[in-house]
C-alpha cells in the first residue's frame, strides 16, 4: 500500500470572483479555484496543466504543499476536494481545495486496484468485480494512493469482504466489514430435459390434440 507523497503546486490570489471573472482567468489559460481552509476561505488561481499533471501522476488524494502568492500564510497542505471539468473538452474549468490539519484525520475514498487475475477464470469462474474505491479515515500523512488487491489470491467460490483488507492500524475503514469488495464465482447452467423425455412428451401432446379436433368437430 503506497502513501501519498506531498507535493508542491503554486497559485495567485483572485480579488474579483464570479462566473466574468472566472471566464476572464481561464480566457487568460489560468484555472480559478477556491481553497477552503481551516479559518478562512481563499479564492485563487493555478495552472491547469501542473494541476492535472501533479494529479495524474500522484493520485487524487495527493497531498499538496500549496504556496498562494500575496497569501498571509507562506504554504498550507491541501488535498483536491473536487473539480469541474468542460463536458464536451478535456480540461478542468474549476477546482476546490480543502486545507488539512496533520494533526487531525480525515474521510477520503481511495481506488482500489485489482491486479492480475484470479485462478478460478480458468475454471470457468466469473469475476465480480463490486467495490471500485474505497472510504477511510485517517491522518492525512496515512492516506493510501490506492488500495490493490491480489486477484491471484481469490479462488472460485471465494468472496473478498472489507474485514479481509489490512490497511494497517492507521486507517479505520468506513464499510461493514461484511461488505463484499469482490467475488469470483461459477455460473450455474440450468439442466436441459433428457431427449426421450421431451420425444415422449411430445408423442404424448399429439393424440391429446387429436382428440381435442375429434371433439369439436
């Protein structure tokens, strides 16, 4: 289980707010923001493209030094929030940040990997596959990139619940812990009728009609 690194990302201090002045900061190839901290709430600017590349490249819980010029705190830790992104074009029109106390934990939901490929596919098993990420808490230096899951361990027939996974004693997991995460199981075929029975059903049906024509007539 690999930890977030911190990071660091650089933005400017926005004075006028709104849906112009948030056309203006993109018409200019910049990305409005709003950074929601733990006393106060900041609006800004950042770079799209070191943004989406820091994200990319580190997950989207990564932990991110951010240095605000013209802000009266030098650098805080912020995690993305959430983002907006332009329905028709790949690129973000507006992003949130959420300030993080080291001290404190937090709720995240981290995506779980499955890796490889379980030994009861070659039996004719299917994989369920029924959680894609996964909800915890813990301190933000604890946050896991992604949570992987050996499919190679999971036999036909088996089930992975959340009380399988160790996270380790840092992460407090925010599932039932009988909750299924994934599951490999056979498909059960239904059994076809025996050929002389169904030929003798249908011997039997004839005469049945038969008669049924006699009668009416």
């Amino acid at each position: 289980m690999e930890k977030i690194m911190s990071l660091t990302l650089t933005g400017q201090l926005r004075t006028k707010t709104g849906k112009t002045a948030s056309r203006a900061v993109r018409n200019a190839s910049a990305l409005p923001a709003v950074l929601y901290g733990l006393k106060d709430n900041i609006s800004l600017q950042v770079q799209p493209k070191e943004l989406t590349k820091l994200i990319a490249e580190n997950g989207r819980n990564a932990l991110i030094d951010l240095h605000i010029e013209g802000d009266t705190v030098p650098q805080r830790k912020v995690i993305l929030k959430e983002y907006q992104a332009h329905p028709l074009r790949e690129l973000w029109t507006h992003a949130d940040f959420q300030e993080v106390d080291m001290a404190r934990k937090i709720r995240v939901d981290v995506p779980i990997i499955y890796v490889g490929h379980s030994p009861g596919e070659k039996l004719g098993g299917i994989v369920n596959h029924i959680l894609f990420k996964i909800a915890l808490e813990c301190l933000p230096s604890d946050i896991p990139r992604s949570v992987e899951i050996n499919m190679g361990q999971i036999e036909l027939g088996q089930v992975l619940h959340v009380a399988d996974l160790n996270l380790g004693a840092n992460v407090t997991l925010l599932h039932r812990p009988d909750e299924a995460v994934v599951s490999v199981y056979e498909e059960k075929v239904k059994e076809a009728k025996p050929a002389a029975a169904e030929a003798g059903a249908e011997g039997e049906a004839a005469p049945a009609a038969e008669a049924a024509g006699a009668k009416t007539e």
